[in-house]
C-alpha cells in the first residue's frame, strides 16, 4: 500500500468505528497445527454483533459531524471481510434492516411492511432469527446488486483469504467500476475472529498517472490473472497439503526446484536448515529488451 499526497483513495478517518470483544470464535490453541479450531454459529453471529455495533458508532460520529442522518444510501459501494459470500450478503442486508429500525428515509412502505414484525426482537433474537435474514435479505436485494455485487469478484473466484478478503474486495470493485469512481464514497468493514473490527470509509477521485483510478484498475488486470491459474487435480491438490501440514513447524529440508507455475519475479522457500534458517531465491524476471526486465503486471530496472 503506498501512501503519498494527492492520492486517488482517501481515508476519511473522522468516521472511523471500531468493535472489540473476547470471544472463543476461531482460534488456534494448538500450535503444532496450523488449522485452527472453529464455532460456526458462534463466529457468524459474532461478525454480525461486530457490524451492528460498527454501524451504530459510525453513523452516530457522522451525525455528529456532517449533522445529518447517515444510511447506506450515502455511500455507494459497501466493501465487507468475505470469509464467503452468504455472509456478505447477510451482513449487507443487516445494514438495512439497521437503517429500517433507524427510520431512514430511504426505506420504502414495501419494505417497511414485510420487516414491521421483526422491530420488537431484540438483539439476540435478530441475530437467531432465519425469517428475518430472509425479509431482509429480500428488501435488500435491489441495493445489493448495485452497491455490493460488484466487490465480490476476487472472493467468489478465490474463496476465503483471511486479511487479504477486504482488500481482495476493493481491488473488485476499483477493477469493475475504476472510470466511475470520482468523488464517490466506499464504506469497508474489516473483522478479524477474537475479536476486533474497524468501519471506515474511503473518498475516491480520478487522481493522475500513474496513480490514477484508470491505471489502477488496469494493472490490477483481474481477469487475466484469473484466467492464467492452473487446473490441478482434486487429488493433487490433497496431496499438496499433506505436504504443507508434514512440513509444517519441520526443518532441515528442501523444497521442490520446480517454478514453472511462479510467476517471474517471484521469491520462494528452498530450504529449512537443521537450525530453522529459512532461505529463499528468486524466479529471474522476464527480458523484454532495452535493459528492461518484465516482473508480474510492472517493470523493473533490474537493481
């Protein structure tokens, strides 16, 4: 992430909320194995507790600032950690139904009418309730497809990412709607199991070259990264990790010397020594003449 004057993405950090708590919801109490230990229900309904409480801080700071009501009508693009895309939509729809419980403008009779039984649940009971994800995830569902649908490409393509997931989710939509993006506003959520999370939000403008949205979006070039991953084997692909648990926390070995699927430029494991030294190499860049080496989507001067 590069961070300089007159930049196309902008942190407007005076709305910024954050969310805490001590929770046994994904963890790792055993350190010999790199999986860790999971309560579903526990973790999604975490998450949602998370954004509720996010939400809430966020729209009271910029009331307070902007002095006016704030709902997902004031931003264009909602941005949310994917561990898989049901949550997304989940979590998009509790949105609504906190602006439908806030009295936003926004919110139509229709929609009004088919939450109007749920308004006397209480907080637990929302976060239970099957029939209201579902209502709300109905009303919710003409907003989603403009303000949501284009953030999920990476995550949907490549599934759960952990940290890399938000970030993964922006990258979507700077690449779909990068010559649209002027002046518009894109609300992120981050979450991160134990728990912590942060609402912020982002100011977009055109900037320039080589750091404007244009450019951005065309380096990014997600469909051709997409398109350029290698087909492998169910079968190998469980081979592979028995392989990565067996080493996992090992030394003393070497790696395969096989990178024909790295991309060049890239660093990689050769070995682990008998003292858990780590080294690396690096796959040789791509000549492209003219002194230049290619690297990945960029260039390189070759120092």
């Amino acid at each position: 992430m590069l961070i300089g004057p007159n930049a196309p993405i902008s942190f407007e950090s005076k709305y910024r909320a954050s969310h805490m708590a001590h929770v046994y919801d994904f963890y790792k109490p055993d350190l010999a194995s790199e999986y860790p230990v999971v309560d579903g229900k526990l973790s999604q309904t975490c998450y949602l507790m998370a954004l509720d409480s996010c939400y809430r801080q966020f729209c009271n700071k910029y009331e307070k600032i902007a002095g006016k009501q704030f709902s997902i009508s004031d931003a264009e693009y909602f941005v949310f950690h994917s561990p898989y895309n049901k949550l997304v939509q989940k979590s998009f729809a509790r949105l609504y139904y906190n602006d439908f419980m806030r009295n936003c403008s926004y919110v139509d009779d229709d929609a009004k009418e088919k939450l109007q039984s749920f308004s006397n649940l209480t907080g637990e009971e929302s976060y239970q309730s099957r029939d209201l994800e579902k209502a709300s995830q109905q009303v919710a569902k003409h907003l989603y497809g403009i303000k949501v649908q284009p953030t999920t490409l990476l995550p949907k393509q490549i599934g759960n990412m952990y940290t890399a997931s938000l970030y993964a989710a922006l990258a979507s939509v700077l690449y779909n709607k990068h010559d649209s993006l002027n002046g518009q506003r894109i609300v992120m959520f981050s979450y991160g199991s134990g728990l912590t999370s942060t609402m912020f939000s982002l100011r977009l403008n055109n900037g320039q070259h080589p750091f404007s949205l244009s450019n951005i979006g065309s380096v990014l070039g997600v469909t051709e990264k997409l398109q350029s991953r290698h087909e492998t084997l169910p079968e190998k692909f469980v081979e592979t990790l028995k392989l990565m648990e067996h080493r996992y926390g090992a030394k003393d070995f070497e790696t395969s010397s096989d990178t024909s699927l790295l991309q060049p430029g890239t660093f990689y494991l050769t070995k682990v020594d008998s003292m858990y030294r780590r080294f690396y190499s690096q796959k040789p860049a791509e000549e492209i003449g003219g002194g230049k080496t290619k690297c990945c989507n960029g260039f390189a001067n070759g120092h």
